[in-house]
C-alpha cells in the first residue's frame, strides 16, 4: 500500500484503539527461531473489544493480515512481511480450566498446567509445546500421542474479510495430522475443550514422564521453532533425517541438531536465507537415500503472508 494510505491507517488505528501498534517490527524478537525480517506494523490489542475496533480499519486499509501467537513454527523470511501483525497475547489470555475455556493468546504450557493442578485430564501432552492456544489450534500441534483438535469442542473467530464473529463444531471443521484448514481470513479468538476428571497427582506424573523425555530428545536450550518436518505417513522425519547423515548439518549459523535431526538450531546470527538452503540441503538428502520427500511444517512467512498453508 502507498505510504500515504499507510500513515492514515496507522492514525486512524492508533486514535480508535487502545492497544499497541508497533511500525517496523522485528519478528526474530517474536519468534522462538530468532531470525528474519520485520513487519511494516505489529498490532497487540488491549482486548477482543480493542480487536472488534480494529476491524473495520483493517477492511477499509485492505492491508495483509497475519495473526501470531508465540511464533513458535514459523520461519520469517529476511524480507519480513509488508502487513499488520496481529498479536493476541497481550489482550486475549484468559483461561477458565472449570469450563475448558480459552483465548486464543493463553499459552499451551499455561492452559495444561492449570488443568493438571485443577485434575482435569486430556490437555497433558501441551506441557512441553510452547506457544499459544490459537497456534496451537491452527497447526493441530502435538505431542506424546496427543493432539489440540482431540478433546476440542468448538472454536470461535472473527472473519477479518466480512466483520464477522463465526463459531464452529468440531464436526465442521476438517483438521489432520498438523494441519487445519481455516479460512485465511479467519482470526481464532477462543476455542472449548472437553476435559475429563483425574486425580492431579496422576497426571503430574504423566506430565513429568513427557517433559524428562522431551529434555532428553530435543535441544531445548536452543533457539528453534520445533520440528521443521512433518512426519511422514507412518515413520519418523527425525529418524529419516538422522540416517541420511545429516545430524551437524550447517550452513551459515544453522544448524541440524545433534540430539534430534528434525530440529534445525539458530547458533545465533542465522538468516532465514540459511535456513532455507538447510531445509533443501536435508530433503534432497532424504529424498536420495530413502525416496521420501519431506514437507515443512514450520510455516514460512514472506512479503505477502503464509507461503506454505
Ligand atoms: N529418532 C532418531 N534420530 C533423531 C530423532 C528421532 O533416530 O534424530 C528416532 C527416535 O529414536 C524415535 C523416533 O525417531 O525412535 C521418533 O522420535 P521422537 O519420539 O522424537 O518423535 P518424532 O516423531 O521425531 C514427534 C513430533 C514432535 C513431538 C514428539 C514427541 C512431529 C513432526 N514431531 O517427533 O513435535 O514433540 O513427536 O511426541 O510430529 C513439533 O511438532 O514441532 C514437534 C517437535
């Protein structure tokens, strides 16, 4: 959009609502890899009421929208992205483990917590995945044999194009392994899970069992969005990776992790540029030596938006 469109979007914005607008944001500060460009604008609501303002500004501005929870599974292009960030965390966490209720902003580690020490079982495998709700809920992330769609009820949005609010069933909604197939346009707010009862106790100790694994497994102590592959059907990308001989991997400052090969680890000072070689380098050598092709699951974000969805 030309500047001049621009700076009148940002006042209006910033005179009709209360939350923070951000010009020239860097996303590697709001991504667990740490790397690439910035975002002309990065938008954090000071509530959904501040968010509902906003959307008829953004209609108008017709400006490219990508929402971001803990941006953890996304890989920012060193161009970064020419749109508006939005960004739940700040105004939208609230969690109510009583009714299985969340914002899309909470965090996963938070909402599995609170429902350990509440004795409501069926979030346990979300107390080692960091990032939000609404994040979670969009890649149907998962772990230990558990996935965020399993014990959903119903997810509530705004659609950014129409204005909106729009609420769906479970039973409406087509979802798989890491993959969920919203609407661009659709902005998750809050979601309902159905948990059951058990004793904390018991699932403090399911829990600890997945954390000492995870520490184990993966480097943690790094910088990383998680598992740059999906799994292919029926085998591990991890385990592919590793007997391709590509553990040690580099280029630049990226690295193929040496305690688990689906994890690429900023060493610090990476490019996105890096990790892209590094991601064609490992699936060449995948494809070569076992004739599988993987498939990114982080989720790579250029100029105009998602490239990968
Ligand atoms: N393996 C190797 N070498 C490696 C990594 C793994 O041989 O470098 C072997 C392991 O020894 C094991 C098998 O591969 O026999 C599977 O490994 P792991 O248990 O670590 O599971 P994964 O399939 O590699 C998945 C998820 C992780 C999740 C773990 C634990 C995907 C792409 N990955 O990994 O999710 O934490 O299970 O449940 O689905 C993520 O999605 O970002 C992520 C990290």
């Amino acid at each position: 959009m030309p500047n001049s469109q621009n700076n009148t979007f940002i006042k209006k914005l910033q005179e009709t609502c209360r939350g923070q607008l951000r010009i020239n944001e860097p996303l590697s500060k709001h991504t667990t890899f740490g790397l690439g460009g910035c975002a002309d604008l990065f938008f954090l609501p000071a509530d959904l009421d501040d968010l509902a303002l906003s959307v008829p500004l953004l209609q108008e501005a017709n400006i490219p929208i990508l929402p971001l929870g803990g941006g953890t599974n996304t890989l920012v292009r060193d161009v970064g992205f020419r749109g508006i960030v939005i960004c739940l965390t700040a105004g939208a966490h609230h969690i109510d483990v009583s009714q299985g209720f969340v914002q899309a902003g909470a965090s996963t580690q938070v909402f599995s917590r609170q429902c350990q020490r509440a004795g409501k079982t069926g979030f346990e495998f979300g107390c080692g995945i960091p990032g939000t709700l609404g994040g979670a809920i969009r890649g149907n992330a998962g772990a230990w044999g558990g996935e965020t769609f399993d014990n959903l009820i119903s997810v509530k949005g705004i659609n950014l194009k129409s204005g909106r609010d729009e609420t769906f069933k479970k039973a409406d909604l087509t979802y798989a392994y890491r993959r969920t197939h919203f609407s661009p346009d659709f902005l998750i707010i809050e979601a309902n899970f159905q948990l059951g009862e058990e004793d904390p106790e018991t699932i403090h100790k399911k829990m600890t069992q997945m954390l000492s694994e995870r520490k184990a497994s993966q480097p943690l102590s790094n910088r990383s969005p998680g598992c740059i592959f999906k799994n292919p059907p029926g085998t591990s990308a991890g385990k592919l990776i590793d007997q391709a001989g590509c553990k040690g991997l580099s280029v630049g400052h990226v690295q193929v992790s040496d305690i688990h090969a689906n994890f690429m680890i900023n060493l610090g000072g990476s490019s996105a540029d890096d990790v892209l070689a590094l991601i064609q380098k490992v699936t060449h050598r995948v494809q070569s030596v076992h004739n599988i092709t993987l498939e990114p699951e982080v989720r790579i974000i250029g100029e105009h938006g998602i490239e990968n969805e």
